[in-house]
C-alpha cells in the first residue's frame, strides 16, 4: 500500500484481446505465464471460486468471467457470447497511459468463523447474509475480516481549462477512475479493519 496515504504518479498498460471461448484457457495462460504467484477469481452462474493461484489453470468453460492477479499483475476475462474478451493490467511497459494510482482495502463479507477451517484459506461468515464465503486467506484472530487490496488508477492531473467554462465543465464530468486492478488478498482483525 501507499505508506503516505497519496495518489502517486504511474504508468499504466492495459493490452487489450479476444478469442474464441473455447481457447480462453489457452489465451490466459499465455498471457499469464510469468505469474508463479496470486490469487484466481471464477464466476460461474453456480459459484463464486476464490481461491491461491493453483499451478495448472483449472478449466475455465463453466465460468463467465474471472481474474487471475497478483501486485504485478491482473489478467480479467468475460464470457460474451462465443468469445472471450481478455484484458492483461501492468505498470511500466512500452504503451502507457500517463496517470495516478491510489491503494485501497475493499473489505468482503464476513468475520471469520473460527470453528470450520477451509479447503482454500479460512471460512467467513455475516449474520445478514446466508452461508459462508471461503477466501484464500488464514485468519487467526477473532472478528478477522478478509480485504481485496485494489490499485485505482486516475487520469494525470490535468490542466483546467478555467477562462472557458464549457471546457472545465467537459473536464470536471469525465470519470474520476480510468481502471483499477486487484493487487493481493489480506486480513486483518477487528478493531484494524
């Protein structure tokens, strides 16, 4: 995370592809064959699968989308029709967007239930919600809640067009964030989350 809470200057890549469904096993692990380590995310209209990054890609047919990511890297895939729609997210490379990023904690669902271990990490659970989630962390104290660690990343600060308001007022309605990756998978206890 950012030790000074700021937004800080990067460059952001973000390559763009698609192939057929039945090759996005084949097109992901391409373009995610120097990730050793990190965290897959699968969702199907059955399940939601989170889950460490196991060493062979397990078969993405059942899935509508997912993402395979680490503090490197994020590989995201959506199921349209017969194709698959693949974005690949670094930092520093060849084509960059000139641009901002910020660090966050996205909190999920769930303290962890102290009394079922999981297959993948630890069990989770909210009153308001039914059943447990499984995320791919260990907890260890009670009233742990599991984080997402997302960058966001913001256009550079550009320069406003003060003199004409129809061109501050275009300025001022663009997006705030341009994109966002997930970076890591934490916990953290109760009073700190």
């Amino acid at each position: 995370m950012n030790p000074n809470n700021e937004w800080r200057p990067v460059k952001l890549f973000i390559n763009p592809s698609h192939a057929l469904w039945e090759k996005v096993n084949e097109r992901v692990e391409q373009l995610c064959s120097d990730i050793a380590e990190g965290f897959l995310l699968t969702q199907s209209f059955e399940t939601l699968d989170f889950q460490h990054l196991p060493k062979n890609l397990p078969s993405l047919a059942d899935t509508f989308s997912g993402r395979l990511f680490n503090k490197d890297q994020e590989v995201r895939w959506l199921r349209v029709g017969d194709e698959a729609l693949i974005w690949r997210y670094t930092e520093a490379s060849d084509e960059e967007i000139d641009c901002e990023s910020f660090d966050r904690r996205y909190y999920l669902w769930g303290e962890w239930d102290k009394d079922e271990p999981g297959d993948h990490g630890s069990f989770f659970v909210e009153g308001r919600m039914p059943g447990r989630r499984e995320y791919p962390v260990v907890a260890s104290n009670e009233h742990d809640r599991a984080y997402i660690l997302v960058r966001e990343y913001r256009p550079a600060k550009p320069s406003f067009a003060a003199e004409d308001l129809h061109k501050l007022v275009v300025q001022l309605n663009q997006p705030r964030l341009i994109a966002h990756r997930f970076l890591d998978v934490g916990r953290s206890g109760g009073d700190n989350a």
